[in-house]
C-alpha cells in the first residue's frame, strides 16, 4: 500500500513509517493539512493516517476536503482526544477508522490489514493470467502447481500490472504508485524488482508473462509467445 501519514509530532511520524515500511508499505509524511492536500492531488494513497490536532486546519476539515475532492483512501484519524463526538465526528466526516493515542504499532497495522481487507472486497478475490495466479488476500503466487515467494513490494508491482493486463506502466507510473517520494524517477529500483520478479515468475521459460517495452516500460501479457 502506498500510505501518507499526516502528523505534526515528528517523534511519531517518524516511528510509524519506519515500522510500516518495514512491513513493505510505501510511505510519504507531511506535517500539516494544506501540505496533505497538495499531496493527495498529485499522487494515488491507499490510505491516510490523518492526526486530528494539525497547525492551521485541523484533522476533520482535511478529512471533509479529502472525500469533497473524491479521493478514495481509506482514513485512519489518530488522536489524543477520545470523546466519543470527537470520533464520531471524524466518522461523519468520511473517515473508515480512528484510532486514539497512545497506540500501539502492532494495534495500528492490524487496524491497517482490516482496512486493506474492506478494500479488497470489491474486486476479484484471485487473479489469473494464463497460468500465473495471485491472491491479493494472502499474498501468495503460483505459476501452475509451482508457488512463487515474493517480498511485500514485489506482490505490489506484480499484482498491478496484473490488475491491467496488457497495459504498458512507464517507470515514472510505477515509482509514483508503489514507492515513497524519497526515490528519484531517475532511480533504478523498478528495474532492480522487475529483474528480480521476472526471474521468479518467467523461471525457465524461453518467453515470459513480463515484458520490457523498449522505450516505453512495461507489461504483464495475457498471452506470452509460444
């Protein structure tokens, strides 16, 4: 999941995003509501973990622009204040979740695989191209009776472009969607995965499912050559 944390206590933020991007999340910090806007605008979140008490505007308004401007992240408020209005509020306001501090980390990422789950419930609970099957659920891979072992990023690239079949993902798109602000769209870490997926999904095969457009990036087919 790509996750933005809105939260201006740095000793937190900073804590919650390394424990979530050990979990192979990619996340992004911002330290108050305008800047969480911005940030929403221009990139796709899964979820945003979103501190009531911010400078300036404050948790519920980010919470009410966010879901005014269509975006579709699950919310999560994390707050000090645990008066009932006050969660209900932010559950009136569009949030999915709230969560009151103190937390604890493990608390916060089953709260997060719940959410992931609820998300999971419109689309398919598999997904098959040709012979490679993925379960987005358990996160497990086959190709034919063959299981497949993947990282927690390399599901996430894998199982977007199996999502979109057949359709070309330039570099920029892939860095934009699965890792954090931090790497550069001159970095070389989507071809390091992709080298890396292939090798595990395409393994012994003279013509894979993922394929490099030349120029361009890259695609899982529906159909690999014979």
């Amino acid at each position: 999941m790509r996750i933005l944390i809105v939260e201006d206590e740095a000793a937190i933020a900073t804590a919650v995003k390394r424990a979530l991007a050990a979990d192979g999340h990619a996340v992004d910090v911002v330290s108050d509501g305008r800047q969480a806007l911005e940030w929403a605008d221009t990139y796709r979140f899964d979820l945003v973990l979103l501190d009531v008490v911010l400078p300036g505007m404050d948790g519920f308004a980010v919470c009410s622009a966010l879901r005014d401007a269509g975006v579709a992240a699950s919310i999560m408020m994390l707050t000090a204040l645990d008066d009932v209005q006050d969660r209900i509020a932010g559950l009136d306001r569009g949030a999915d979740d709230y969560l009151a501090k103190p937390f604890s980390m493990e608390e916060l990422k089953a709260r997060i695989r719940a959410l992931s789950r609820r998300r999971l419930e419109d689309r398919k609970p598999r997904i098959r191209i040709e012979d490679l099957e993925l379960d987005p659920a358990t996160r497990d891979v086959w190709r034919g009776d063959r299981p497949i072992h993947l990282t927690a990023r390399e599901f996430a690239l894998l199982e977007l472009m199996a999502r979109h079949p057949d359709q070309v993902f330039t570099r920029e798109r892939l860095i934009d969607t699965l890792w954090d602000a931090d790497f550069a769209a001159e970095s070389n870490v989507v071809e390091v995965y992709i080298r890396s997926i292939r090798r595990k999904v395409d393994e012994g095969r003279r013509n894979g499912l993922i394929e490099t457009v030349r120029g361009t990036g890259y695609r899982l087919r529906t159909k690999a050559p014979r």
